[in-house]
C-alpha cells in the first residue's frame, strides 16, 4: 500500500499543473534555460547555408528544442557569399532541431536571387525545406508583378508560389 502512495505522490509533482489550496488550477511555469539580449545566433549547421540572427532578446528552452525571440532580423548567403535572404519579424518561435521559424508580426522576408519580396502578418519558414506559408493576408512583390490574398505557400528550391485566394494583383508584361 505504501508504494501505491509513493507512485501517486509521484505523478503528482511530475504534472504539468498544481492545485493551490483554494482548489485553483495552476500551470507549473516553464523558463528558459539561456536568456540572451541584443544577441546574435546561427540557425544551422556550417555547409548547410546557416541563417544568421539577431534579436533584441532571444530564450532558449533546450529539452524542447526552441527558442523565442523578439524584434528580429535574419540573414542567409548564398554560395558566392552574397545575402540570398533576409527578413525580420516583430517575435518569432524557432525550432532549433528542425530549423522551422514561426514568424509573428510586421513580418517581412526577402528571396534577392528573385527579387521576391513577402510581407504577412504570420508567416512559417521551414528553412531545411525552403518552404514558406501563411495562412493570413499576405503581400507579394517580385519583378512578375504584385499579389495580394491568404493563405500563401512557396517552395524557394522549385521557385513555385500559391496563394490559395488572390484579392488582387498585377502581372508585369
């Protein structure tokens, strides 16, 4: 019976939420394990092309591979070691393991090779992938013309671009 105690009194501290004594349901708090300010940080691996960023102030929670960051800026060179791309974001939440960024506000990414440039409220970049989505209102700029609508999805590797409705656009000639 004592071991049966032992294993609920376990369980118990190992949840994710704690009952106050007036019978509220409280989460346990979760804090980063690195805080860094005004810093830089390299999304990747060298020879993979690795995204540079910094960021006003960067978390990194490491047993779930993620880090947040606000007010950041990103940059990626191509081969020849010039910008490929380049973007910003009021936040982001960044998967360190598959490199998937979860852009968040005014956010503004930049293909140079294409001159391609998307500005969303919400955008994913899948960087391994080089695929990009947003479900909401996205704008596009590139030398084919302007595009406006939602839900955005774009393979940088195969230069193919969708939206899933245009509210308008223009095409160049």
């Amino acid at each position: 019976m004592r071991a049966f105690w032992v294993v609920i009194v376990s369980l118990l501290l190992a949840s994710c939420s704690f009952v106050s004594d007036d019978g509220t349901v409280h989460e346990k708090l979760v804090t980063p394990d690195i805080i860094l300010e005004n810093a830089a940080y390299t999304l990747g691996q060298s020879g993979e092309s690795p995204i540079f960023i910094k960021s006003s102030r960067i978390e990194f929670y490491s047993k779930d591979n993620r880090a947040t960051t606000e007010a950041l800026s990103f940059v990626q060179y191509n081969d020849d070691g010039n910008v490929r791309l380049e973007g910003s974001a009021d936040n982001s939440v960044i998967d360190t393991e598959s490199k998937r960024m979860e852009l968040e506000g005014n956010v503004k990414l930049s293909e140079n090779d294409s001159g391609m440039m998307i500005e969303a409220d919400t955008l994913i970049f899948d960087s391994e992938n080089e695929e990009i989505t947003a479900d909401g209102h996205v704008r596009v700029v590139s030398k084919d013309g302007e595009f406006e609508g939602t839900g955005f999805a774009g393979d940088l590797m195969t230069s193919s671009y969708s939206f899933a409705s245009i509210k308008k656009g223009v095409f160049k000639l």
